[in-house]
C-alpha cells in the first residue's frame, strides 16, 4: 500500500472537519476562528430565560475559552431579530458579539471581531453584547 492510498484513507475515515454550517458568513466566522486558535463549539444548546420560559437557543458559535462568549450573524443590525437577540442575551448576561453584514464588509473584520473578543476576555465580570455604534 503505497503513501499515497494511506493518506486518502485517513482522511475518508475522518471525513470533513468543517461544521455543517448554514451560511457562507458562519464559514467565514468559522474559519476566522480557526484561523485565530480560538475553539468554538457550533451550534450549541444555550438555555435561556426569555418571557417567563426557559428554551433553548442554538446561536451559530460559543467561545468556551471566551467566557462562553457567543458569537452569532444577524444581517440587519436594525432588524427586530438583531434586537431580539440583543435583548435576550444581556437578560440572560450572556457575553455576546453580534456580527451583520456591514461588519464582515469591513476590510479589517477579523481583526476588529478578535479585539471585541480580547476585551471580553479581560473583563469576565462585564455582561452584555459587543458591537459598534
């Protein structure tokens, strides 16, 4: 069995390590966080309190390193779904960023979203979402 074969082998038995992502926008926060080493889980449970309930939400990315920081892709910053989750998250005291489509239009994103995430990180006693203005 040649090198070769083997190599191809191995990487049917592992199969492909990306998430099954929904967007091409969470492939692009994905492998931005990839990119940074920074370990994600996708798509995770998180329960919520919202309007006397607990439910669960799935929101695209947890940053378990980050102080279960969740980073989520709404497109419309003034969409009612970008101010829900804002809502939700800071009831919940949730760390959150929110991205949409400006944000990842910006020519310098994963470096502003890594900053956003750097000042979460040292200040795990600060709650609430993370976004420009």
């Amino acid at each position: 069995m040649t090198e070769q074969t083997k190599k191809e082998k191995l990487e049917d038995m592992l199969g492909y390590l990306d998430p099954p992502y929904e967007t091409k926008q969470q492939v692009q926060v994905g492998h931005m966080l990839d990119k940074y080493r920074i370990p994600f889980f996708y798509k995770q449970a998180t329960i919520v309190y919202d309007q006397g309930e607990n439910r669960i939400e799935y929101p695209a990315f947890s940053l378990p390193t980050y102080n279960g920081t969740i980073v989520d892709y709404i497109a419309d910053a003034q969409s009612k779904e970008y101010h829900a989750a804002e809502k939700l998250y800071r009831y919940n005291q949730i760390h959150a960023v929110l991205l949409t489509q400006n944000d990842l239009e910006n020519r310098d994103w994963q470096e502003n979203l890594y900053e956003k995430l750097e000042q979460i990180y040292h200040q795990p006693f600060r709650f609430g979402l993370t976004y420009d203005q």
